[in-house]
C-alpha cells in the first residue's frame, strides 16, 4: 500500500506545504508542493483564514492519510515562535476536522531522516529531497522544500513500524542516516 503524506512546514509569512506518496520500500513520489504566502500588512485573523483556506483545500485535494507538521521549537524571536504556533494550530485543526492523524516532527529528527545529520542546513535538505523524490530541479522556496521532507520523514518514520533501536541486537544493520536518524529521535524525546 502506497502511503500519502500531506507535509506542512508551517508559518505565517509563508507556509511551506508537499505532498507525496511513499510506497513500503521507501521509494517516494512527488504528488505537489507550493507555499502559502501571507501579507504582514494583513490582519492576524485573515492571514490565519488564508492558511486554513488553502490547508483545506489541499487537503480536500489531495485526501493524504497523515498530516506531518514541523514541531514548534523554542526561538529567540518570540513572534516568530507565535506565528508558527498560530499557523500550526490553524493545520492541525484542519485535520482534526477532517479525522486525518496529525504527526509532529521536529527540525532535527527531519534533517536526520533525510541527510543523515540532524545539523543539516536548509540547503542539504533541499539537495537530499531532490534527489530522494527525483527530481530535475529542487522544489523552491525552501519552505516547500522544507514540507516535502517532513513528509518523507513522517512516510520513513511510519514504515518502519517503531522507534528504530540505536543499540542492542539489530542496530549493526542500520545505514548511517538511520542510526542518526534515530539518535536525533531519541534526543528530540529526551527535551520534551
């Protein structure tokens, strides 16, 4: 079975959104990807509405059968922190609605599952997602690309069952991505 996953990385400026379609081998499909833009110049309450338009529109679309939503992590800006906050609870919302499971995923644990380091910057995420969906050109802005890889990361995650063990009997099989992959996980878990 071929699993769809609705990726979102959110935000109130621009809200990255991807979808794609990941069969058991982990070989992944391109379905969509765009972004969501808003004006500051906007009122807070129609920026939001724009959002959860758009949010229910892709999903009426595109009917996934998981929402992946970048976890809201601690930032120096505490504005930036709110307005993701806002945008991701006006998506997870969306969801709920609709009864689609919702799957939070932070930074790191996304960079890990797609390029092996939890430290990766945006550029080595866009790279690894274009290759990983094969892809002619990277899927631009950022943010798009961003959302394509929490999908593939919720779609990976998923597959696999669980939790992937670091140690113990098994772990000697894991491919370097996997076993940081993990690693970010199990710190991720560790700072809730």
């Amino acid at each position: 079975m071929t699993l769809r996953v609705l990726g979102v990385d959110p935000g109130l400026t621009r809200c990255g959104i991807g979808v794609v379609d990941v069969e058991k081998n982990r070989r992944a499909t391109l379905v969509a990807f765009g972004v969501v833009g808003t004006s500051p110049e906007e009122s807070l309450d129609q920026r939001l509405l724009l959002i959860a338009t758009s949010i229910d529109d892709w999903l009426d679309r595109y009917e996934p059968h998981v929402l992946a939503v970048e976890r809201v992590f601690s930032q120096l800006n505490v504005s930036t922190v709110m307005g993701v906050a806002q945008a991701s609870g006006v998506v997870i919302a969306a969801a709920a609605r609709r009864g689609i499971p919702v799957a939070l995923h932070t930074p790191s644990e996304v960079k890990a599952a797609v390029t092996g380091s939890g430290t990766s910057n945006k550029d080595a995420v866009t790279k690894l997602v274009t290759k990983i969906l094969r892809l002619d050109a990277p899927p631009r802005p950022a943010d798009a690309a961003d959302a394509l890889a929490l999908a593939i990361t919720h779609a990976w995650r998923a597959g696999s069952g669980a939790a992937i063990a670091t140690t113990g009997p098994g772990s000697q099989s894991l491919t370097p991505a996997q076993r940081a992959w993990a690693e970010a996980e199990a710190k991720a878990r560790r700072a809730r």
